[in-house]
C-alpha cells in the first residue's frame, strides 16, 4: 500500500520506504493552510494516485476528506506510523526531495513557521467579530466623552440661562439652543429647529424673558458653543457607530443578537473575547460576563455570588422583579450560548 505523507513543505507518495512521487507547495504556508482546510486544488495528486489504482494510507485527516470527496480509495494511518512520521520529520522532507540535507530542512521548517505564523495573525485580525469588538469599545468611550462634555456645557452655559437645564433632558437639544447663541438672540424658531414640541416652545420663551442668569461674554460664549459643536459631532459619530454594529452584528452574529439584541450581544462578545470562545462558554459563565469581580469576591468570602453581570442590561432583566432577575438571566444566558454555538458552527440565522 502507497503511503501519502503531508508535511508543512508539500506531499510526498511512498512506496515502503521510496518515495515514488514528491508534490511541493509554491508557497508552503499558504498551501498547507488552504489544504488543511480543504479547499486546495490536488489535480496532479488525484492524477497521479488514479494510476496507481490501488487503496492508499494517509497521514492527515483533512488530506483524506479531500481524497475521499475524488472518490479515491484512501484510509487514514495508524496513530504509531503517524508519530513515526512525526519524529523522523527532517528525513523524510530529505528524501522526498524537498531538501536537500537534515539542516536544509530545519531552515526550511523555521520558515515555514514563521509565515504561517504571520498568516494566523493576518486572518485572526481580518476577524469580523474582533472590529465588532472595537466597534462597542469606541461607543461606550464616546458616551463617556459625551456625557463629560455634557456636563461641563450645562453648568457652564447654566451661568447664563440656568432655566434651561431643568427643562432639556435631551445633550443635542441643548446643544443646539447653546449654538443658537446669547439667550437674548433665542426665539421660538430656535427652539422649534432643535426639536421641542409646541408647549415646550412656548414655555422656554417664557422663562427666556424671566431668566435670572448673568450675562456671558462673546469670548466664554464661543467656546461654550466650540463644546456644543463637539457634542452634536459625537453624537452622530455615536448614532453611525450603533447602525454599523447593528448591521455586523446581523451577518456576524444573527442568532445571539436575536436573543440579547445587538447593543448587549455585541458587549458580551467583547467581554467573551470573540464569537467562537463565546460559543465554547458555558451558560452559567455568560450568565455572570461582566460581574467577576463580584464574583471573586464571593469565592472568597462567602458572599452570595452574582445573579447576572452584562446581562441585566437584557430589558428582561433589568424590567423583571429583583427576586426573579436570577431566574430570567439564567435562561437568557442558555438561549445565549445555544444562539452562539448556532452563529459558529450553523448556517445563517436559526
């Protein structure tokens, strides 16, 4: 029986101990990568092995799914011939031809190693679910930006209309009144143009003409209204970074988002690392993502351990009596983990 051996260099056919046929890898990373995962092109070994016409062993199971779908009689070796192979590794690239001698070899494989090893950092960076992961990190630090700059803006602007702030709840609507300018050049066009209804229009200008605010100069006017223009600019930026996770997390992951949404399907994502360590999590592990120090905490203690961590933010769970929360995020977290394993190793959206 013919033995068809895989190594990191090319594919080798031996006959006993004569290797009869000796296939080499253009570029050995590359094709060894895309023949692991079995969407290399093996015309000249399928050719060759057809003219051979007899049952043949080989030492890897991705080269043996590859072999059997060209209906080619193929068997995968026995575990001690596959470890003999292994530890005499140098001598047969030597006598398979893709070197020249025993140090030629190790040159040969340290390079290999070395872009193979540059390739999974490539294709682990080109992830999806990796920019979904910066993606809800910028958000949460542009929220933070936001609400910093918000509260600087209120206070400072407040110094000369303090009315304001205890009728806008809205930073953009504030904004914009704080772009409008002088409390004395407001008016109800203004407010309308930021998006107040007509009662809250006609009650602003109200307490406009009543306001018992200081005067602000055109110096300290200006950069209050620099710090709105800044807020409405993050704003948006916020509103496009929720639209592209929202549309990634569809393609990506439209199972989990299904279950958690996208906004705490992307958090628990991030927390979990990627979609594919997500999916090996146990339910109990995602239930309580987000709260290990609380966790630790109660290992240590003794304390009660935590119900839920990332998962409260599930509308389910935060809306639910606190008696029931635990209940709640324990079967959210199930669904979660079945979702995660289905967006893996599933087809589309389940």
């Amino acid at each position: 029986m013919h033995s068809v051996i895989l190594t990191e260099l090319g594919v080798a056919i031996f006959d006993n101990n004569k290797c009869v046929k000796s296939i080499p890898f253009r570029n050995p990373a590359k094709d060894y990568i895309e023949l692991k995962k079995e969407m290399s092109n093996i015309n000249e070994l399928e050719q060759f092995l057809s003219k051979i016409g007899t049952s043949v062993s080989v030492n890897d199971t991705s080269l043996l799914k590859i072999l059997k779908k060209r209906s080619i009689d193929a068997e995968l070796m026995e575990e001690s011939k596959i470890e003999t192979i292994q530890s005499s590794k140098l001598r047969v690239l030597v006598d398979s031809g893709f070197a020249t001698n025993e140090g030629d070899a190790r040159g040969k494989l340290r390079e290999f190693a070395m872009q193979l090893s540059s390739s999974k950092v490539t294709e682990i960076s080109e992830s999806p679910d990796l920019h979904i992961i910066q993606a809800i990190g910028a958000l949460d630090e542009t929220d933070k930006i936001i609400n910093l700059l918000s509260s600087r803006l209120r206070e400072w602007y407040g110094l000369h209309f303090p009315e304001l702030d205890n009728l806008i709840d809205t930073i953009i609507g504030y904004s914009k009144i704080v772009l409008a300018g002088n409390r004395d050049n407001l008016n109800q066009q203004v407010y309308v143009d930021a998006g107040f209804p007509d009662e809250k229009v006609e009650m602003l200008s109200l307490l406009q003409a009543k306001s018992r605010g200081g005067q602000i100069s055109d110096e300290n006017l200006a950069i209050a209204q620099n710090l709105a223009k800044q807020i409405l600019e993050l704003s948006e930026l916020r509103a496009n970074l929720e639209k592209h996770i929202e549309s990634q997390m569809q393609v990506i992951a439209p199972n989990l988002s299904g279950i958690l949404g996208t906004s705490v399907g992307a958090r628990i994502l991030g927390r979990a690392g990627s979609l594919k360590r997500l999916a090996t999590m146990p339910a109990s592990t995602i239930q309580v993502l987000g709260a290990e120090k609380a966790l630790f905490r109660a290992l240590k203690t003794g304390a009660q351990p935590p119900k839920h961590g990332l998962l409260f933010q599930h509308t389910l769970v935060h809306a639910a009596p606190k008696w029931q929360r635990g209940k709640i995020a324990r079967a959210i977290a199930a669904k979660a983990a079945l979702a995660a394993r289905v967006d893996v190793f599933g087809a589309g959206r389940n």
